[in-house]
C-alpha cells in the first residue's frame, strides 16, 4: 500500500488523531483553545469508531461533545473571574463517587453492548465509562483526571492494536505521554480556593 493510498483510505483517523494531540496539547497548558479543537477530534472519532464497531467508544464520543461544550463553558467563566485558568482539587469523596460511577457505568454498558453486537463490548464499556469520569474531572479542572487517563489511555492502546487501529494505538501511546506532561503542568498550575468534590 502507497502512502497515498493510505492517507486516502485513513484521512479521518489521521483527521482526528492530529486534532486530538493539539486539543489535549492546548488542555495541557490550560489554553481555552482547546476546547473547540477537542470538539472538532470528538466529531472526527465520532465517525471512526462506529466505523470500527467500536460502538461504546462512538457513543462516548457524544458525552465528549456535550462535556466538550460544557468544559469550553466552564473554563471560559473560570478565566473571566480568576483570570485564568485554575486547577480544583478533588476531595477524596469525590474520588471514591468518581470510582463507582465509573464501574456502574461499565456494568451497564458492557450489558447493552453486548446485545448489539459491539466488537469488545466489556472491554471497551468499560473503558469508555471511565472516560467519561476523566471528562468530567478534566471539564471541572480537577488534576486528578491526568491520573485517570494515563491508566485508561495505556489500557486503550492494547484494545487500538487488537482491533487493527494502529494510528489510533501510536495517538493514544502519545496521549499516555500528554498526560504525564499535563499532570506534571497541572501541578504547577495556580490552584482555585474552593475545593469541590
């Protein structure tokens, strides 16, 4: 196969992976940009993961849109008022909430994947479950979700290899690195006054 071929045959993929690095980029220097380039990435994977029946991670990436525009949102009026942006720690019961819903929310899924046929279906419930937690934990500025998403990121990258998205496997390998390097800024970062769970 012709790298043109390729790139002809796997344009989305590409599309999204490079979008996807700058977006976690920009997330990881708290840069408010980065959230219409995660929008544009969630729209891409959208389509590349149903594509590939992987159809918790395609469900997922429509939680993304909406956590997405809510991180955007929430962000935005943290920088009005603090005049950037400001990491939030996360109490340990919100830890343990984040943990359960998490595991409930892969019980549940992995169920309905199974009765439509979906390619992995616990694997990737599960996976996609606790990506909606680093989501959530990302969008409320909490350093924890750098944690969260460097265990699911190495996880996912196995899943990526199995099913033959081997551009999708190397992102997520650099998404691991990302998120090393945005745990490591976070922790930098001016940290907010209130504590929220």
């Amino acid at each position: 196969m012709t790298i043109l071929n390729y790139l002809g045959a796997h344009w989305l993929e590409i599309a999204g992976a490079v979008t996807t690095i700058l977006g976690i980029w920009f997330t990881t220097r708290r840069m408010l940009i980065c959230w219409p380039v995660v929008l544009a990435a969630d729209f891409l994977y959208l389509i590349v993961f149903y594509r590939a029946r992987l159809f918790s991670d395609a469900l997922l990436q429509v939680f993304f849109i909406a956590f997405t525009i809510y991180g955007w949102w929430h962000w935005w009026r943290g920088i009005i008022n603090e005049g950037e942006v400001r990491v939030v720690p996360l109490r340990p019961r919100g830890w343990i909430a984040g943990l359960i819903f998490g595991a409930a929310g892969a019980v549940m899924l992995g169920w309905l994947m199974t009765r439509v046929g979906a390619a992995l279906p616990h694997l990737d419930a599960t996976l996609a479950s606790y990506s909606l937690v680093a989501s959530w934990w990302g969008a409320r500025k909490h350093i924890a979700n750098w944690w969260l998403w460097i265990v699911v990121d190495l996880v996912y990258v196995g899943e990526y290899l199995y099913k033959g998205l081997q551009l999708t496997a190397l992102l997520y390998a650099g998404l691991v690195v990302l998120a090393v390097l945005g745990l490591r800024e976070w922790r930098r970062a001016p940290v907010a006054a209130q504590i929220a769970a």
